[in-house]
C-alpha cells in the first residue's frame, strides 16, 4: 500500500468519526452561529434595503415616483439641514435635494444642478444603486438622456458598517477554529487514548497521519469560510481571488494546529497553548475593526497575509491581480512552515516510541512456575 492509501485511510477514519466529535460541531456551528448574531445586531440581516431621503422644495413629480421604486426605502425629509444630520449620523445611505421649480427647468431642456448626497459610512453598492434610480428618474422626466449636472457630496466620516469591519474576525474565526484546532485536538486526543501507538505500530508513518490530520482540517476550513463568506454575501466580484485566500489560510492554520497538536501532552495543555497562540492569530482582524490603528504590527503576523485580500476583494472591490502579492506571501509562508511541521512529526515519532518503551520497561514481569 502506497503513502498517499495509508493517509486516505487515516482521513477516511477521521471524515467517518469526526462528525461524531463534539469539537467538530462545536468548529463547525459557532461561525455560523457569530454570522447570523452580527448580522442580524449590526447588519441589518434580514432589510438589507438602501435608504434615500428626499427633500422637495417645489412639489416635484420624483418625490412620488421615488416612493414608487422597489427595493429602496425613500423618505420625505422637511428640510436640508435635516437630511444633512441625518446622513452624517447614518440615518440615510444618500439624500436628495429638489430644488423649486426643478420640474419645468428640466422640461425646457436646462441642467439644473441637482444635490446627491451620500453617507460616508454606506455601502459602495447602495451609492450605485441608488445614483442610478435616481438618473432613472430624471432620465423619465425629460424624456430623453439626463439633462441634469449631478454632483455628490459626501457627507459624515467615511468609513465601513461594523458588520463589514467584523467580517475579518467572522473568517478568521471560520478558518482557523475548523483548520487548526479540529486537527489539534484529534492528535491530542489519539495520543491520550494511545490509539496512534496503534496506528504507528503499523506500516503508517507519523507523516502520513499528519498529512492526513492536515487534510481533514483544510477541508473543515474551507467549508466553513466559504459557508461564512455566503451568508455575509462577500465574495464580490472575484470569488476565485476569496476561495483562494480561504484556501491558504486554511491550509496555514492547519499547519499551526498541527505542530500544536504533536507537541501538546494532553488537552489541558492544548487549549491552554491555543488560548494563549490565539491572541497572536487573531489580532490581526482587530486593524480592521479599528482602522485608525498602526498598521505596521499586521507585516509580522502570518493571518494577515489571506485575511486582507479576502477583505480587500469581498468587501473594497479589489482585482486578484491587486492582491497576487499579498495571496503569494501566504503561500510563502504556508511553504515556510511545512519543513517545521515535519520536524515536529519527528520528534512526535520519536515521543510516542520513548513513552512505548518506557511502558513496557516498567510493566511487571510474571514469572511461570513449572512442575516437575
């Protein structure tokens, strides 16, 4: 039997039983869990709707035909001053100002300016869309193209919905909890019931097990990233570029879990080293939560490398070409990393062979009378 058969059994093993594991379903659920929660607190979960106010200061036909439109929810606002608070403070995604007499202006082919306003905290997408209602409208009212000089203004800090900034923490917690502590915990677990003596007693090699353990927690990574990114909507306009991203980070944290899991004796010690490892794993997603932050502390810590092109392409619309560089450093690192791992495979090896011995050394010996 080959290599690559002898860790496909150990994996077979370990997709047939692992859903059994209480850590698995606990890795598996409480993403999704953490996604709906802040969705539906800071995201808007189930009205995800771009909101327009209108201020019409001469009764104009696009007030009503703007209450007409699906999908946008459109307020009539008393004055500018108002919209204008009410934009800074996030209450509307863009605002409206109609001027008098906007109407007749636009029917004798002027170009009347016309105030489009948006908040800087809103969704790129809801600008676009609600930018294009409106020229829709106007483009109806002249009946011809739009015979207006549109100009938008932004008004309050820029700046992301705090659903979006916690996407980062959502992926790293659906990556890294699946692809590194599911694998940690299986090894912890075999050596504690010594079932991978068992295993090693065999043809199987301490590599093959750990390529296996490895396999199984980049295919629960995988998974359950990509199920986040789907309920948070975020793989944008390059999905490839974010299904990559996932993949590396995954494969990464497996890598990290499973030099955690050999070392470890027991699973005391295995959560408190994943507790204490945890601070440095997942500090990279809180720059994201507070931009404002010094960023030069992220260039040290290797999640960094596929949480912000996941970011950058699901939430700021960037190419997989802008995010090669940062993608190709991830992989760098996850190529890094894969010559410790085999030297902790090693001395796991060499651990499980001195703990056999020394059982055996000290286990009683019986001795066997005979008759004569």
């Amino acid at each position: 039997m080959t290599s690559v058969a002898r860790s496909w059994q150990v994996l077979r093993k370990d997709l047939r039983v692992g859903p059994r594991s209480p850590v698995v379903l606990w890795a598996l659920v409480i993403p999704v869990l953490l996604t709906l929660l802040i969705r539906g607190v800071f995201g808007d979960l189930f009205e995800g709707e771009p909101a327009l106010g209108i201020v019409d200061e001469g009764s104009s036909t696009l007030t009503a035909q703007a209450h007409a439109i699906e999908g946008v929810v459109v307020d009539t606002v008393a004055d500018a001053e108002i919209l204008r608070d009410e934009l800074a403070e996030g209450g509307y995604d863009a605002g409206l100002v109609l001027p008098a007499g906007f109407d007749e202006q636009v029917r004798a082919g002027a170009r009347p300016p016309l105030g489009l306003w948006v908040a800087g905290d809103s969704l790129p997408a809801d600008r676009v869309v609600l930018t294009a209602a409106v020229l829709d409208l106007v483009r109806e009212l002249a009946g011809s193209q739009v015979a207006v000089s549109v100009e938008v203004v932004e008004l309050g800090e820029a700046g992301l919905p705090l659903d979006l900034r916690l996407l980062p923490l959502l992926v790293m917690y659906a990556v890294s909890i699946p692809g590194g502590m599911v694998p940690a915990s299986s090894l912890v677990e075999e050596k504690e019931r010594r079932t991978l003596e068992a295993v090693l007693a065999g043809p199987t090699s301490v590599r093959e097990v750990l390529a296996a353990k490895g396999a199984f927690g980049v295919l629960l990574g995988v998974a359950a990233g990509v199920v986040t990114l789907l309920l948070n909507d975020a793989f944008g306009t390059e999905p490839l570029a974010v299904g990559l991203a996932i993949a590396l980070g995954a494969v990464m944290m497996a890598q990290f879990g499973l030099m955690i899991g050999a070392w470890a004796p027991d699973t005391n010690t295995l959560f408190a080293a994943w507790k204490a490892g945890g601070i440095i794993l997942f500090l990279p997603a809180i720059f994201f939560i507070w931009p404002d932050l010094p960023t030069w502390p992220l260039y040290v810590m290797p999640a960094y490398y596929f949480l912000e092109p996941a970011y950058a392409v699901s939430v700021e619309g960037a190419t997989l070409g802008e995010v090669a560089g940062t993608l190709g450093v991830a992989a760098a690192i996850c190529v890094v990393l894969l010559p410790a791992v085999i030297l902790v495979g090693r001395w796991l090896e060499r651990h499980v062979a001195i703990g056999k011995t020394e059982r055996q050394a000290t286990r009683p010996v019986e001795a066997a009378t005979v008759e004569v």
